[in-house]
C-alpha cells in the first residue's frame, strides 16, 4: 500500500490542494487510480465555471461601483456646504445631533474617518462585500474540490494573466469578475481564447492603463495631446504571451501599443456602450497599417489588434514560455527539459489546447518520479488546511487575513508579473515562521476537537514518513500535534 499511497500524496498535493478529511475518502480514492483521480475532474462539463447568485457581471459591477462613488461625491459636497453644527446640538425633533453630521454620512460611505475623529468601525461598503463575496465562492470551490486540478489550474492561469485589486475600486471590485469570466471558462480550452478575453476584460484594460492610451494620430490623440501609453502591450508580449527573451524588441512593443489604442471600456456616461463592457473606441485608435514581429497587419478597427492576439498566441516562443511555466509550477522549480519539449509539442500540435496540455503533464511519468520538493504558496497551503480539517468556510475574513500576513494577498500581487513560483519565495524563513504561526493558531482554536493522528491519515496514510508519524505522536498536547501536521513536509510540499 505504500507505493500507492506515494502516488495517492502525488496526486493530491502536486496536482490538487490535498486530501479532504472526515468522509471524503480521498487518500484511497487516489490511491486506486492516481492519473485517473486528477483527470477525472478534466472531463467534467463546465467544471471550471463559477457561479452563484450573488455574483455578477462585470457592467453589473460597474453601474454598482459607479454608483456607490456618486453617493460619496454627493456627501462629501453635501458636507463641505453644510454649516458647522454645534456638539449636542438637538435636532428639530429633540434628538441630540451627531457632530458634523453630513461629513459623518459621507465617511459612512466612503469608510474613511473625519480629520480629528477617533477611527471606529465601519460597515463594509459595496466593494468590500463584493469583494469579500467573490473570494468566497472561490475558497468554498476550492475546498469542496474532489481533487482540486481544475481550481490549481485557474489560480495558475489567474496569476499568469495577473491584475492587481490594489489598483483601484474598479480593480478590487472586478477582481473575481475578472477570473470568473477570462480566465475560468477558458482554463480547458484554447489558450488564444484566454488571450483575447483577458485583453479585452475591463479590469486588465484598468490594470495596465490602456484607457488612458492614444493613438497620436487619431482624433482622441490630436485633440488631447495624448499619446501611447504602452504598460499593457510590454506585459503582452513579456508576460502573457512570448516571454522575456521572446525574440521581440522596443519596435515590437510600441507599434502593438498602436495596434490596440482604442481598447477600452465604457465610463460611468455609457457614451461608448454599457458601462463597464469592453469597447473600441475608433476616434483613439492609431490609423494605418502597423508592422509587428514582421508582420504587417492592415487598418481593420479592432479586428487588427485581435489577428495580433491571435498571432502572439501561436508564436513559437509562446509554446516554449508556457509550456517551461506550466512544468516549473506543478513540478519543480528546475524543470525537466524533456518534460518542457513534450507540453511545448502538445501546445503547438493542439493549437495551444490547455486541456490537452494539462492532460500530457498528468500522463507524464516523471511527472509523478520527481520528488514533492515545491513549496505550497499560502494560499495552497491556507485551502489545503481546510481541506483537511473538513471546514468549508462561510465567512473569508480569516482566510484573508492570513493571506496578508503570509504575504500573498487575495488577487493583488505587488506587480503584474504575479506572485512567484519558487521555493526562495514560500520558504524563506520570516515566510516559515509566520506560516508556523497561522498553524500555531489553527491548532489552539481546533486541537482538542480531533486526533491528529486520524488526521495525519487522511492527508498522507502510509506516505507520512516514520519520523513526521513519532514527531506528532510525541507532541506535548493535540493542540501542538495539530500544528507541527500542518507543518509536516507531507503536508507543505507538493
């Protein structure tokens, strides 16, 4: 039973976010069948797709933000022409006043505190419960996961095509929006389909400033002053698609830049159509012909731009690019080269078919020969905790606390490049002490309700090593054997 239990720990943690506790049976479901247990979620009908009544579209989203900010705006204003009220002071109906009052509604609003007022708290506005609700329902899947192959496989794609929700209320309020409707529904399809909804989503648009972008030719640009701005065509071509080192130049950048001015999304006017829903915006795009990579791509509106797209998806580069992420993220941080040809072929061979490439790493063998030697990053390692605690979460607040102590905020990297991938990254020993904190925490709010032992069946069975097995056993309380489980290597490596 050994060997299949290794190959069981392989499955679950490599591939998904570990082993759920109580009934779920998931070490021995593994067990019997590994490759198998992780493809099985491949060939579900739409089973990367989130939804939920409480989630909305993204111009959903927009008129609501739009909304909430007019609502601030009018109480601001309302405050700074309202007379100074007296401390006490009654109202006409014999109720004392609150100070200030107006400025205290447009604070209720804004979540900020008045100058010189003592800072209490406030009740979540519009953003934050979206916000609070979308890292929900993506914590709740991701737990409920058999495996959880396909929710790694959109937190990979998520953070590859990265925004940031610290960019803005837009940002933060079309973080989930975001994921929920680029990347989720394209996770197994063809990656040339990811690259044009995640270049045409109003949130990267937002991100990387391509609403500010003109073309200094067109009517915008003429009339404005304005010109190019080039943040989201470098990330395109450095991040997204052929790679740092991809055989482009400055060339190649600017005159993608050009390609796509008149990207955009509709404002709060709904001058350009709905607001918050992609547009193109003739009167900003660059006229003429544009060469890239040596290629001409003749004046068609937004149709130039997406045969780009399209292009860079296909590019040699892009398959090497992908295909070493791809490996280096479920596998190890030196990826092996035989392992990287063969995704690159599949990508290639396929049209850069993500269920197929996913399906080839699975079928690769040394893909369950190396070693468990990667780092969970703190949110594999946060979900893979409830997980086996069999704790479905109803509120994220903890869950997102912990995040930003360990360093990996829900949806905002520090940069677009995303979160990073590697070991020197996840087990740095701040990272290490902290994380042993969050475990020390779990284990003095859970301890005394379950035998860690029983537990460290669930995650690993006859996989655990006999010294993480007596290091557990010799614990001085459950609440301490709790915490040193979470912190097993079977447990923090995948």
């Amino acid at each position: 039973m050994a060997r299949d239990s290794q190959a069981a720990l392989v499955a679950l943690n490599r591939f998904g976010f570990g082993a759920r506790g109580g009934a779920s049976g998931d070490i021995g479901n593994a067990a019997s069948d590994p490759r198998g247990f992780v493809k099985a979620e491949l060939s579900r009908p739409n089973g990367s797709l989130l939804e939920a009544p409480n989630l909305q579209s993204t111009p959903q989203l927009a008129h609501a933000v739009f909304d909430y900010q007019a609502q601030v705006r009018q109480a601001r204003e309302a405050a700074k022409a309202a007379p100074p009220q007296a401390p006490g002071e009654a109202k006409p109906d014999g109720a004392p006043r609150r100070s200030l009052s107006l400025n205290t509604v447009a604070t209720d609003i804004a979540g900020q505190a008045p100058p010189g007022a003592r800072p209490g708290p406030q009740p979540p506005n519009v953003i934050q419960k979206t916000f609070r609700a979308e890292a929900l329902a993506r914590l709740q899947r991701a737990m409920l996961a058999d495996c959880g192959f396909t929710e790694r496989l959109v937190a990979f794609w998520s953070n590859h095509f990265c925004i940031s929700a610290a960019k803005g209320e837009l940002a933060r309020m079309w973080a989930g929006s975001f994921e929920r409707e680029a990347i989720r529904p394209h996770v197994l399809g063809r990656f040339a389909d990811m690259v044009k909804a995640v270049e045409q989503h109003p949130a990267m648009l937002f991100f990387l400033d391509n609403q500010q972008s003109l073309g200094p030719d067109s009517r915008a640009g003429l009339n404005r002053r304005r010109g190019l701005n080039e943040n989201l065509a470098r990330e395109i071509m450095e991040l997204h698609t052929l790679g740092v080192g991809g055989g482009y130049t400055q060339a190649d950048v600017t005159s993608l830049a050009r390609i796509i001015t008149g990207w955009t999304f509709a404002g709060r006017q709904g001058q350009l159509g709905e607001p918050g829903s992609f547009v193109f915006n003739a009167n900003a795009h660059q006229p003429g012909a544009h060469l890239l990579l040596g290629k001409t791509y003749e004046p068609t509106g937004v149709a130039q731009g997406e045969a780009a797209l399209a292009d860079l998806a296909r590019h040699p580069s892009t398959a090497n690019f992908i295909a070493t992420k791809f490996v280096r993220h479920f596998v190890a941080d030196e990826p092996p080269p035989a392992l990287v040809a063969r995704l690159r072929e599949v990508f290639v061979r396929t049209d850069g078919d993500l269920r197929a490439l996913a399906t080839t790493l699975v079928d690769a063998d040394e893909a369950w020969r190396a070693p468990l030697t990667k780092m969970r990053s703190p949110y594999e390692f946060l979900v893979a905790s409830g997980r086996l605690l069999a704790r479905v979460p109803e509120d994220p607040g903890p869950y997102l606390n912990s995040l930003n102590l360990l360093g990996q905020p829900m949806w905002a990297p520090a940069g677009p490049n995303g979160f990073p991938d590697s070991n020197a990254a996840w087990a740095a020993p701040e990272g290490m002490k902290l994380r042993l904190d969050v475990a020390a925490q779990i284990g003095g709010r859970l301890g005394n309700t379950i035998d860690p032992l029983d537990l460290l069946e669930f995650a690993a069975a006859d996989a655990a090593s006999i010294e993480t097995r007596r290091t557990i056993e010799r614990a001085e309380s459950r609440q301490q054997a709790l915490a040193l489980l979470l912190m097993s290597p079977e447990f923090q490596r995948r």
